[in-house]
C-alpha cells in the first residue's frame, strides 16, 4: 500500500502546482504566479534538509507521519489557498519604486501560505525513500507515475470544474493516501484515524467553497467590464488553456485602429460588439446581433494593402471575431480564408451566427449612408427572383445609424485613438501636404454608397496554424493579413513573427502578394523595430535579396503595420500609400527610397531610451516639433544597414527564429541595472525576464544553502568522505539540471508543432514523466552494479537528445500539416524513449547510499528538489540569450558530467 500512498500524495502534489499556475494565470499575472510557485516549491528542499539532519526521529514515528503527513496536507492545500485571496498583491506597485516594498511582503505572505504544503508533500516522498531503501526504484516509479497522470488528469478536469473550485479535485487522492496508512492494529483506533481524515476532507471542503475569496484582479481588463451597469454574461467556457467569459455591456466595442480625423472623412465609429475575454485579457470582440455600419473602414490603418493592389486570394491570421471576414470582402476580396488558433473562440465563431461569412446584400458598405437601401441586393440585380431572398430579407434589420464617436473603452484600447494622447497634436490636413506625391490618393470617396455589393466568398473559419495552411494552399494567396489579436491570442502564435514563418508565408504569396503584419508601439515602438529586423530576415531566407526595397511600414500613434511584398515596391506603390497615409493623417516611417527630411509626422513618436543620455533630446523650436524615432530607427537600419541607435545598443532587437521565438524579451541581461532604474515605463510583456532573472538569483542562493547546511553536522551526511559529497552533489546538480532542459526543450518545440501551448505541455510532462517511471522500475536490474547502469542510460539519453537536437526541427517541419490525432503520437513517441532512459540515474544513484550513508539520500533529494527552481529560469535565460540549441546542448553536456560522476556502491566508504 506505500506504493499506492506515494503515487496517491505525487497526483495530487503536481495537481496542486499546476493548478496554482492556472490560478495566478486567471487572477493576476502567470509570470508573478511562477515566481510565488517556484520559492514555495523549495518546500521539497528544505524538507530534505531536515531529514537529513534529523531523518533517525523521522524513520522511527513513519508509521505515524505516513498518516497524518497527508491528512495535513488536505487542510494545508486548503488554508493556503483561502489565504492567497486575502493577499492584496497589486503586480503594479512593483514598478513604482516607492510601493514595491509592500508587495515583496505580499510575496512573502504567499510564500507561508503555500510553503507548508510542498514541505509536507516533500518530506512524505523523502521520508519514503529512507524508509523503503531497498525498493527505491520502485518508490521512485511510483512517485513519477503518479506526478505524470496528476498532470494529465488536472489539466482534463480543469474543462469540467469551475477554475476557482479546482482544490476540490485534490481532496480524493489525499484522503485515500491517508486512508491506505491508517496506524494502530485495532480496528476501533483504525477506524477513528479513517473518521478524523474524513472530518479533515469535509473541513477542507468547506473551506474552499465556503471561504474562497478568489476573484480576478482589479487591474485586469474583464474587472472593468464586469462592473459596468447592466453587464451581461453570455457565455461561460471552462479549458485547459484558459476560463473564457463572453461579455455583453455598452463599452465593448469592435477595435479597429482609426484614423485621429475619422470623423472628418465621413468614417463613422466601430460597431457595438461582445467581448471575448481569456484569464481576464481581452481576447477578441465578436459582432452582435443585426446589421451594423462598416462605414469605418475607410479610416483604418488595416485597410491599405486590400487598395493598394486588389487581392483576389486572402488568408486572415486571425478574423476578429468575424468583422475582419466582412471587411476584407468590402475591401474586394474574392476568396477569404480564416484561420484560428484558440480552439474555444473558434468554436464560439462557428456557433454565434453574427460572425458567421456574410453572403451578398448583408455586407454592404455603409449601410447608412444615403440610398445605400436603394440598391438591390445583388442576387436580385442578377435577375434572381426576389421570393428566393424574402423570407430573409424581412427577418433582416433595418439600416443601423451611425455610431459616432465611441465610448473609450476601458477593457482595451480606445475605439478612437484622441491626438491628445500622444503629447503633441495631430495633424488634420485639408489637403495633402506639398510635397505629397503626384499620384492621386486613394480617396474616402472610393468607398461611397451604391458600389456594386461585394461578391467575393468567405469560407468558414479553421483551426490551425496559419503557417500550415499557407503551406497547403492549392494556389498561392494575393494577400495575408494577421490581426492585431493573433500574435496574442495563442502562445504557438509566436512562430508566425519568425524569420521562418515570414519566409513560409512570403513562399505562399503570388507573384504580386503582400504580407500585412501590424505591431503595437503605444509602450515602446522598439517592438516594430524589431519586427522589421525579422521581416527582413524573413525575406532573406525566402529568397529576396533587397529586402529594403520590399517593405513599407505606416503607423498611427498606437499601431504599426508592415507590407512585405514578393515583387519590389514601384513607384506607383509607394506613391497611393503615401498618399492614403497622409490623407488619415497617418505615418509612414519607412518605404523605398524614403528621405526622412521630406515626409511630415502626423503622430509625434519620441525616442523612448533606457540610457543617460541626453544627446535624442531637442531645444528651441525643435522642442514642439513632432518626432518620428521609429523613422530614425528604420531608416538607418533598412536603408543604410546601421545597427548602432540607442535602441539597438540597449534592447535585443535580433530578429526573432524559430530556436530563439521570443519576441517581447528584448531586455539584455547587462542592462539590467539600467532597466531598473526606470522599471515604471517598461511594460508587462518584460517582466517576466526580470522575474527569470529574479527567481535564478534566489534559487541559486537557496541551493547554495540547502548544499551548506547539512556539512555544518558531518555526521548528518553519514560521514562521507568530502571528495565523494562533492561528487554526490555535482552528479545530482547534472541530473535535475539536464532533465528539467530536456523536458522544457521538448515543450516548446512542440508548442510549434502541435500549435497548442497546453497540449504540448500535457503531452510531453505526462509521457516522460510516466516513461521515466517505468525507467526507474527497470532499473532495478541494475541496482548490483549500478554504476554501469548510471553510465549506460547517460550514455543512451544523451545520444537520444543529440540525435533529437539535430533531426527534429527538420521531423517536426516535415509532420507539421498530420492529422492531429498522428502528431500526438508522434510527439509521445519522441518524449517516451527519452523519459525511459533519464529515469534510471537517479534512483540507481540512490541506492548506492546504504547504512551508514543512508542520510545522503534526503540530502541528494533536496538538492534535486533545488535544482528544479533553478533549471527553469536558467533554461528560459539561456533560450533568451542564446536559443533552445544550446539549451538542448547543455543538457547533453550535463548528462556526460553525470555519467563522469557516476556513484557506485563499492565507492561509498565512511571517512
């Protein structure tokens, strides 16, 4: 039954961490919940310690702490997660230097409440190794196996349960586990310890139903429309990747970017919509019910590619909700295909009817724009019978008004984006400006009620990755277009804005096709910088040897959007976006053969430096001038091959690969100090390298001291010699470092492959970790002469990962359009060998340590529980600075020390 007991208390341990992942997720920010989660989790090292000093008293009461340990452990998960609702912790007050020392208590708070759990669910499976020696292999199994399915089945669960009742899910496995070790022989006594583990379970219960104070941030985006009067929830959806809400209130508006003088050109506002929210974010706006007034459209930044050169074929990276749907078939579009990457918001646009493809008369533009009703529909033009759309017609709304100037939205970013807000004010011009070039601007008027209705055809949205289906596309598309949206709407939706998912997508374009790919710059304009730096790196793998002259960047004061064409910008090209820009009063920082002295700034964009400098700074007249910096970057980037601006010295701005897909880190670890010095202005997107960055040094510290303080009792290691503790310890620091890099590896390339971030993390946990259980079980075989098996499974992994690290981008790439159901396989297929052989090391090293040198094994045990904090920053710094390459490398280095450092039994002598 201690099998059972162990598998029971791991289940229901790694279901606790991964659910306190989701719920930091869902009520503040991941990147502070990992930070929390990571010190709690140093439970299992200090309760390796204290066995280590003091595992005789432990050894004699196990048949009494194999009970009780987890019986606490039902009121400690509860009482810790009570707690953590009563902790005020703003994430905000840490970027303002004269508040973050009250949120570093709050951490602290968080760390006692969630400690005890971990340190209990720690000194169980350590308490069982020194108890069991002689079956650690299978203790091991046990523990693995159990850790593996928790995974799996918390993550499955996380879809029936509501996210903030999912404690309730650990309370049956941690009753039973006490269950299985009731002490006492009577049956009277055993029978009072199952009833008191009973109350326990009840008492548990009731706390987390009746005093969960769970709630979403304040901060977050869904509080603000929560709280609006007469707020409406639509529609509920529970799932492994997030808890999503869809909201109806008067502030949830369609989020177009438009132009600052949209009323002047007739535009109108954007149409009412619901929001879309995932974890509190806002994820997408989705139409309502009726007709509304596409009217805007003429004053969007996204429009310029659909005028510029008309497209017949257009793929959309994402479809807003559906609105990008009927504006891309206004815009003239004859064939649109949509693809998703959120199974839950895909699934909502195939059941909610207003976003559904729009078809002949319901997409005409505007609809309330004078005789625009006059016109018939165009199945009637084309000499239909009128009876055929009747019934449909009279169903119909009528011709909605126009919206005017919207209500600024609190859930996103404002409908209508005021000049005022830029710090300088915007240019309104009556007519271009002098030097604008000769060809006539592609005019508002071109837009005008009474065009023939749009007859292009939109097919139903489908899930996947864009990069797959442009690859499969039986003919090449004219146009790609990527929302704003779907660079965030899904972690695997990194890989697009990779110098290979250009390039893959610039090779599916036709011979006169573009790519649109919008950037946001309202909290720092480097992120376009550095999608440029990726386009162009993009168009270079795809073939393009002047990409300079294949790229044209226009903004507004919120957003930027890039035109990557196949074919050179002609002058003509160049001249109608110049002049669409101009007359929306938007920016167009780069083109081909730009002279930055001659294009007028509508939207002042001043240089944001992290540096003490002050030579960017103006004087006298110059002072209220407006300033284009991102001009000033691309210009000397694109067009005179300089890399040497402040912002290039300061932020990472190589482009982003597919070995390196991280696009918002930017931060350079020597620049830290600096970055801190002004952390109030550096957005969220990066704050998660300063919490890497954070956790790596206090980790580090810790087991720096879970390392020291067992040598401060020798005779608490057993007396082993000093030369074999250091080997002891730098096997186990080889051990929990390499795994843990193989294992994050893994996840994230196959978040590309599988295009689903929960997924490949379900898949690749729950195959290594129940691989590596069976490892262990195997092992057992090897226990006589276990330095031979040490050597052998190192040997065996390490080869498995370097065959791994060089064939599988090339595997994965080749198997990337699979039916779903055969890239699951295949990624178990290749986390499962791997796991199998990196399961052996550990326990074979552990019954090395017999007798005498039995206290080892705690020891060696919280120094793996050490070492897992630290792999994780460590590897997510490395990947940062270098990519996952030379993670992947390093972990096969590590194995090798492991296999150099290799304990055997005949080894172990007492000093």
């Amino acid at each position: 039954m201690r099998y059972l007991g162990i598998f029971l208390v791991c289940l229901a341990s790694i279901a606790f961490e991964i659910f306190l992942v989701r719920h930091f997720a869902i009520t503040n920010w991941s990147e502070y919940g990992y930070w929390v989660i990571s010190m709690a989790m140093a439970g299992y090292s200090v309760s390796g310690v204290v066995l280590c000093l003091f595992g005789k008293a432990f050894e004699r009461r196990q048949a009494a702490l194999f009970y009780a340990l987890p019986t606490a452990m039902l009121l400690l998960s509860a009482l810790g997660y009570a707690a953590l609702g009563l902790i005020p912790f703003n994430p905000l007050e840490l970027q303002n230097e004269e508040l973050f020392a009250g949120q570093l208590l709050n951490i602290g708070k968080y760390y006692l409440a969630l400690f005890p759990f971990f340190f209990a669910s720690g000194l169980y499976v350590g308490l069982s190794f020194l108890a069991r020696q002689e079956d650690i292999p299978k203790i091991y199994m046990a523990d693995l196996i159990g850790a593996g399915l928790g995974a799996a089945a918390l993550l499955a669960c996380l879809a029936l349960v509501p996210p903030f009742l999912a404690p309730l899910l650990l309370l049956p496995p941690l009753t039973l586990a006490a269950l299985t070790s009731l002490p006492g022989q009577k049956a009277a006594a055993r029978l009072g310890f199952g009833a008191l583990t009973l109350c326990a379970c009840g008492l548990a219960a009731f706390v987390v139903v009746a005093h969960n104070n769970a709630a979403f941030s304040q901060y977050k985006p869904v509080s603000v429309a929560m709280n609006v009067e007469d707020n409406r929830l639509v529609a509920e959806v529970k799932s492994p990747r997030g808890y999503y809400m869809l909201l109806e209130n008067y502030i949830e508006r369609h989020d177009p970017d438009l132009s600052n003088n949209y009323e002047l050109l007739g535009a109108g506002g954007p149409p009412p919509a619901l929001g879309l929210y995932r974890d509190g974010e806002r994820l997408a706006a989705l139409p309502r019910a009726g007709a509304y007034d596409t009217g805007y459209i003429k004053a969007s930044l996204d429009c310029l590619p659909y005028l510029l050169r008309k497209p017949e074929r257009v793929l959309l990276a994402g479809g807003r909700g559906g609105f990008r749907l009927r504006e891309a078939l206004e815009l003239g579009a004859r064939q649109v295909d949509t693809v998703e990457s959120d199974p839950v918001l895909h699934a909502l646009l195939l059941s909610h009817e207003p976003s559904a493809p729009p078809k002949g008369w319901s997409v005409r533009l505007p609809l309330s724009d004078a005789h625009a009703e006059d016109v018939p529909p165009a199945d009637m033009a084309a000499g239909e019978p009128a009876e055929d759309n009747a019934s449909e017609a009279a169903g119909a709304p009528g011709p909605a008004k126009p919206v005017g100037k919207p209500v600024a939205k609190p859930a996103g970013k404002p409908a209508a984006k005021p000049a005022a807000q830029t710090g300088k004010t915007a240019k309104v011009p009556a007519k271009a400006p002098a030097h604008a070039p000769a060809k006539a601007p592609i005019p508002a008027a071109a837009f005008a009620a009474g065009h023939d209705a749009p007859t292009g055809h939109a097919s139903s949205p489908r899930l996947g990755s864009p990069l797959v289906l442009a690859g499969r596309a039986q003919k090449p598309y004219s146009l790609i277009d990527i929302s704003p949206e779907f660079l965030d709407q899904g972690q695997a939706n990194k890989y697009v804005l990779t110098a290979e998912g250009i390039a893959r997508l610039m090779r599916s374009l036709d011979a006169n096709g573009l790519l649109s790919l919008p950037m946001g710059i309202g909290e720092l304009p480097v992120y376009a910088l550095k999608a440029a730096t990726t386009v162009r790196a993009g168009l270079l793998l795809a073939g393009i040897q002047e990409p300079a002259q294949h790229i044209i960047v226009l903004r507004s004061a919120f957003t930027a959007r890039i035109l990557a064409s196949r074919k050179p910008f002609s002058e003509a090209d160049i001249a109608g976006a110049r002049a669409f820009a101009a007359e929306r009063s938007f920016d167009t920082p780069y083109f081909p053969g730009i002279d930055p002295k001659k294009v007028e700034v509508y939207n002042d964009l001043p240089p944001v430096s992290f540096e003490n400098v002050t030579s960017d700074a103006l004087s006298g007249e110059d002072a209220f001038t407006a300033r284009d910096a991102l001009m000033d970057d691309l210009v000397a980037f694109l067009r005179d091959g300089k890399t040497d601006s402040s912002a290039f010295r300061f932020f990472n701005l190589a482009p982003s690969t597919q070995d390196r897909p991280f696009f918002h880190e930017i931060l350079r670890l020597e620049r830290i100090p600096e970055v801190l010095s002004r952390i109030e202005v550096l957005p969220r997107q990066e704050i998660g390298y300063l919490v890497n960055v954070a956790v790596l040094a206090q980790a580090a510290a810790f087991a720096l001291i879970v390392f020291l303080l067992p040598l401060a009792k020798r005779r608490g290691l057993g007396g082993i010699s000093a030369k074999n503790i250091l080997a002891g310890f730098g096997y186990f620091v080889c051990l929990g470092l390499g795994f843990l890099f193989i294992e994050i590896v893994l996840i994230e390339r196959l978040t590309f492959f599988l295009n689903d971030p929960a997924q490949a993390f379900a898949l690749v946990l729950s195959a290594m970790l129940i691989a590596s259980g069976l490892g262990s079980a195997f092992s057992s075989r090897f226990v006589p002469r276990p330095r031979a098996g040490i050597r052998l499974a190192c040997g065996i992994t390490a080869t498995l990962a370097a065959a791994l690290g060089l064939l599988l981008p090339r595997l994965l790439d080749l198997a990337l359009a699979w039916p779903d159901p055969a890239k699951a396989a295949l990624a178990i297929a290749i986390a499962a060998p791997l796991g199998f052989f990196m399961g052996m090391p550990f326990p074979l090293a552990l019954s090395t340590y017999r007798g005498a040198t039995s206290p080892f094994i705690p020891w060696a045990w919280s120094v793996n529980g050490a070492l897992s904090v630290v792999a994780t920053p460590l590897a997510n710094i490395l990947a940062v600075s270098f990519g996952y390459s030379i993670v992947f490398a390093a972990s096969l280095a590590l194995y090798g020390l492991a296999a150099l450092f290799a304990p055997d039994r005949a080894g172990q002598q007492q000093s």
